[in-house]
C-alpha cells in the first residue's frame, strides 16, 4: 500500500537550522570532547529566585486552566512593568498571555492574515517565523540587510518595492535575531508611516528589548505611538529573565479588534500554563531593575570580548552587535555550513570543540550568507575567550586541509 500523505504545510516546514548539527554536538560529547555551545539562544544565567519563589506559593489543590486571555494578576504586572520601564500607558486588558512569543507570532499571523498573504520580513531572519509562517498559510517576503551596513534597515524604498496588494504586514525583530541589530527610533518611525500609509501592520518582536549597548536605550513600539491600531508587540520572559523554559510571552496591542479576534485563537488552546503564569506574576510583581541592569551589562562584556577575539583571527570579518546576545560573522571559508560540519565531525584542539550556527538557514534567499556563521553569546567571558581561541584553531586546521 502507498504510504498515506502528509500535508503540504508539514512538508513545507523547514527543519530548524540550529538544531540541524545537534547530533553530531551530541556524538562529540560522546567522545568526551567538550563542545562550547554557541549555537543557541539559550542564556546560562540564573532564573531569577523571585520565580522560584512564586513556584513554591502555589497552594492551589487543583492546576486549573487559566483564563484564555492569560493570568489577571500576570497581566496586570507585566502591564505596571513595561509602563515603569518604557514610561507608556499599557492596560492589562491589552495583553493575551501566549506560550512564549512563540504562540504569540503565530495568534498574530492567524489574526492578521488569511492564506496566502504576505508579511515583509527583514532578511537574516529569525528562522522560525518560516515555521510560524507555513504553520499559518502565509508567505514571508524579504528585504535583504547587508552585512556592509551592519544589517541596519534598508532605506525605505526598498522596502516598499515589495509592499503588495497581499501585504498585511510589516514584522520587525528589534533587537534582532540573529544579526544583534537594534533599530533606532528614527528608524521605526519610517516603518511606522510607511505601514500608516499603506494600511498595514507593525509588528514589532521585543524578545530582546533591554539588552542593548552602547548609546541605545530600550524602546518599545509603543513608545512611537501608543494608542495606535497599526501597533503590536510581541514580548517574552524567555530572555530577558532567562526564563525560556518556563514557557510565558504575549501579545500586546491596543488594537480591540486584533485583540477580540486573537482570543477566539487562544480560546480553541484552552490556556497557556497555569503554574508559570503565576509565578511569573510573582516574579515581576517583586523583582528589582537590578536583576536587568545585571544580566545587560554581563552581556555588553561578552560583547566587548567576543568582538575584540574576532577581530583578531585572520580573516574573520565581524559587525560589532548593538543588541541581543548574537551576531553574524563572516568566516574565511568557503561554506560556512561545511566548516560548522567538520568542527564538530573532525576537529577539537585540546579536547574542545566549538558549535557554531551556519547563518545560510537564517536567509530566505538562497545564495546568501554562505560564508557566514551565526554566533550567540550566552557562555560566560572565560568560555567565549576558549570557543573562540578554538574556533581560530579549526579555521587554521580547516585551511590546510
Ligand atoms: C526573535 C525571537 N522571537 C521569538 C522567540 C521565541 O521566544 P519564546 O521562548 O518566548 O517562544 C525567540 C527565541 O529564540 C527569538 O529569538
């Protein structure tokens, strides 16, 4: 018997490019090579205790589902949050609380599109809006950022070029994922008139507001025009609070509309989890600015000394990251995906190894970013000093091959 098909949409689904090298990290490990993780978002900060703490509250006897538009308390504190630190006026009827921003992208897509439509993406992009993207039907349009330009945002014609008569969208990832650009408030302004003008909306990923550097200050959105229907604003706890695992984003918009719509979407998925949410409502009704200023400036050294140790090997060309823990590096090599292959398949120096993720998978268009390697940093400065003195080692290995 032929096998029964699968959907078109489960087929068109792209693997996640930086899990895709995973089992060979893993057959490394094995081999007792330790393997520096650079692959991956995944901080190794400490959660916060005012999380924990929250846990050991529940005395609920029944784990209920919560309410679908999320937790009351957690709305109300996330609210109270980003007012204090954004100084806007959000109210906490305009949150839904999502697994993670996750299910907020794809309640967004859901909402604001119908099969078929489009949404202007920015090009090295966060690889899994193409799975959001499939998983609702919808196609993502890219407008390329040049590494020539530290991947700042193209002028605007270029990005009207693609508006169509499908376009719903503009989606934004500030600071982004995976260059570690961050979009000035100037710059948002352009993307905000552009969308007022030709009917669209501004959706604006926040996954890694506060952590930029330098002379930026966290800016939301919100922040250009908060009352306005174009505007919505996908959060998470995940980084910011190191709290990826425990599963909590939202979407956040003034728009009624968009609002009443996305909770018919969160109505049909019952609740997001119950205990999470309120510890999360704990947490962000107690914890100190501190815990931030903390984490962004143990990130701004990681910066510093991932930058100055890039710059030191031959041949690698890199962009000083404004933002988030990542950044996008050009390697003396001729695909970056094969060098990423034979670090963890061929090489380690000293009994280590080094994963990086090949930034090809983060291109919608085919032939970019060959040469170019994503890198996260969420090891502390000892261990990127390590992976990256290692990483120079494989290239100069790699070469005389
Ligand atoms: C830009 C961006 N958006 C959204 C997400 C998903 O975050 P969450 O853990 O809140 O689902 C990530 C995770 O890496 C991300 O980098």
């Amino acid at each position: 018997m032929p096998k029964t098909a699968l959907s078109k949409r489960a087929q068109n689904t792209p693997p996640s490019p930086i899990r895709k090298l995973a089992p060979l990290a893993i057959n490394a490990g094995k081999a007792g090579i330790h393997v520096y993780k650079l692959n991956i978002g995944q901080p190794d900060i400490e959660s916060p205790r005012e999380y924990f703490e929250g846990l050991r509250l529940f005395e609920e006897k029944v784990i209920a589902y919560e309410e679908s538009q999320g937790n009351e308390r957690l709305c109300r504190a996330w609210s109270k949050y980003i007012n204090r630190t954004l100084n806007i006026d959000t109210r906490p009827e305009q949150f839904i609380i999502t697994v993670g921003a996750s299910e907020a992208l794809v309640f967004t897509f859901m909402t604001c599109c119908d099969p078929g439509d489009e949404i202007i993406v920015f090009d090295p992009t966060y690889a899994n809006y193409l799975g959001f993207a499939a998983i609702a039907g919808i196609n993502l349009v890219p407008v390329l950022c040049r590494m020539e330009d530290n991947f700042a945002l193209p002028v605007r014609s270029r990005i009207a070029d693609k508006i169509s008569d499908r376009t719903r969208a503009v989606l934004l990832c500030t600071p982004n994922n995976p260059t570690g650009t961050v979009c000035s408030k100037e710059e948002l302004r352009i993307l905000f008139d552009l969308c007022e003008e030709r009917n669209l909306f501004l959706i604006v990923d926040e996954t890694y507001r506060e952590f930029v550097y330098d002379d930026f200050e966290p800016i939301s959105a919100l922040n250009l025009e908060p009352k306005s229907d174009r505007i919505i604003v996908i959060d998470s706890l995940s980084k910011r609070f190191s709290l990826c695992g425990a599963r909590i984003g939202c979407l956040l918009t003034p728009n009624e509309e968009v609002l009443a719509s996305a909770l018919k979407i969160a109505q049909a998925r019952l609740a997001a989890p119950t205990m999470s949410q309120f510890a999360s409502a704990y947490m962000l009704e107690n914890i100190k600015d501190d815990f931030l200023e903390r984490v962004t400036n143990e990130f701004r050294a990681r910066r510093n000394k991932l930058y100055a140790a890039l710059k030191e090997i031959p041949g690698v060309i890199a962009h000083k990251p404004q933002g988030a823990f990542y950044t996008v590096v050009q390697l003396p090599v001729e695909d970056a995906d094969a060098f990423a292959t034979y670090m963890l398949d061929k090489f380690s120096y000293d009994g280590k190894t080094t994963f990086i993720a090949p930034a090809a998978g983060f291109y919608m268009q085919g032939s970019q970013g060959l040469q170019q390697a994503r890198i996260a940093y969420v090891l502390n400065k000892n261990d990127i000093g390590e992976a990256i003195a290692v990483m120079a080692k494989g290239l100069e290995s790699y070469s005389r091959r």
